[in-house]
C-alpha cells in the first residue's frame, strides 16, 4: 500500500459502493477496490478524518455539497481522446450534411455530448463540423456538452490541451489548434463558442428539453448496471428527434433500452420516437 493510503474494510468499501451508485448510478465491480483507495485516500487525509467510516459519516451528516462533488469526481473515470471511434464522425458528417440539404438554411440543428470528460468529443464535433461545412457558421448549431465531473468540465470549458493530444491525427486536422508556445495548444475561439458544458448527473433531473440532431453518449454506460443503462438509454430515445442517431462505446449495447431505436451501423443506433410536441431547447 502506498504511504498516505489508508486500509479499506469490506463493510467500508460496500458503503463506498452503496453511496457512489445512489448519487451517480456508477456500479463498482470488486476489481476496483484498489482504485477506491487511491483516490478517496487523499480526500480523507485532507479531512484529518481517521478512516473510511468517518469519512462516509462526514458525508452523510455534514458535508457539503461540495464534499459530496469530491466524492463523485475522485470515482469517475475520465478517458478520452481527439477523433476516438473515427468512423461515428464520418457517418455524424453525412447525417449532418443531409439535414442541412433538407432544412431551410438558418435552421436549428442540435447535438449533446452526454459524458463528455475533458472535452475533446465535443470538440471534435465541432471541429470536424465546421471543416466539412464552412456555412455551419450561419445555422442555429449549438453543442451542448455535460459530464457528472466538475472538474472535468472545467478543464474542458478552457479548451487548453497538451500538445501530445495531437499525437496521431493528420495534419489536416492538427492544424486548426492554436500552439500557446508552452508545450499547450488551445481549440480555435470559431469552435469553443459553439460549445456549452455543464454539469449533470445522468441519473437525475434532465433540463434541457431537445430535440437533439445526435446524441454522444461513450464509454459513459459501461460505469452503469443494466436497470440503469436501461432507463438511461430510453430516456435519449426521448430527446433525438425522429431519425436522429445515438453513437455510443465499442464495448456497450442499448439493451433494454433499446426499444426506442434501430441499429444501423458499428456502435450507432437511430431513433424510432416520434417527436412529441416541445419547446426548443
């Protein structure tokens, strides 16, 4: 065990495991128990608290609001990249395209990247967006970005990225980040203004009111048991609008949740709802 780790009973890391999966939905397989002592340790060091238990009983009786946001964010997993699962980019370009050839030009046209880490989905979105459709510029195109991770989402409102983050894609597409001159690079102003993050818990209240255009929603459900992806995956059928397209992880399936939709690709599913009448978002 590392120094400034502390010892995790079974009874410990079951409340650990009960707490994480009634605030965030997040199911904890016994194989991340180290994990859990390697982040919640340092919380509980900077508390001055004893153990797990006093630590579980600060948060139930007097921790704020953001003692509990600590909790969440030290328990999430946050892996991502610029262009990950290339091949949903290409077929968001296509369905994209086609909107535009159908809609009255100006029209709104709306994407959600639900998970989205430290941004670099969103971005790419919108970069991608912007390079395959130069007149994106005078539609009602929005992205909005969420993620359950305050701190994530604060790094991704910044849009400021190593350089290493281009390790990998072409030229073409390197080339629209801004080099800071520090070994960062920043995602060009055209693209960060399309992009609003927030804060949400996919288990909870949703407030925004769609319809989406594509929703984004990776390697997010995998943290989820199946009752729960379930609901969740119904849920979005709820918000695309009609024969607008879920990608999701490579390793993940609708399941129950898969009522509202039709596979039609590698990890990409199109809504069968019918839009029921709504206010814009």
């Amino acid at each position: 065990m590392e120094q400034g780790e502390i010892s995790l009973s079974d009874r410990e890391f079951s409340r650990v495991k009960n707490r994480v999966y009634s605030v965030a939905g997040i199911s904890l397989s016994d194989a991340k128990r180290t994990l859990v002592i390697s982040r919640l340790s340092k919380i509980v060091r900077a508390l001055g608290l004893p153990g797990f238990d006093a630590y579980l009983d600060y948060l139930e009786r007097q921790g704020t609001a953001q003692d509990g946001q600590d909790f969440v964010n030290a328990l999430t997993t946050n892996l991502t990249r610029f262009y990950r699962e290339d091949h949903h980019f290409e077929h968001l370009r296509s369905h994209i395209g086609a909107l535009m050839a159908e809609r009255p030009r100006g029209s709104r046209l709306r994407i959600w990247s639900a998970g989205c880490s430290t941004g670099q989905e969103p971005y790419t979105v919108g970069m991608d967006l912007l390079a395959a459709f130069p007149d994106l510029k005078r539609w009602d195109f929005k992205i909005l970005a969420t993620d359950i991770d305050t701190a994530v989402i604060a790094k991704a409102a910044r849009g400021i990225y190593s350089e290493n983050e281009l390790n990998g894609l072409s030229g073409e597409r390197a080339r629209p980040f801004e080099k800071l001159g520090d070994g960062t690079i920043r995602v060009p102003h055209a693209v960060r203004e399309l992009i609003s993050f927030k804060p949400l818990n996919l288990i909870g209240p949703w407030p925004m009111k769609g319809p989406f255009d594509a929703i984004f929603c990776r390697n997010v459900a995998i943290y989820f048991d199946k009752p729960t992806q379930g609901e969740m995956f119904g849920r979005f059928s709820k918000l695309l609008a009609p024969e607008a397209f879920l990608y999701i992880g490579h390793s993940e399936n609708l399941g129950s949740g898969g009522e509202g939709f039709r596979l039609v690709g590698k990890t990409i599913y199109q809504s069968r709802q019918k839009l029921s009448k709504r206010e814009a978002a």
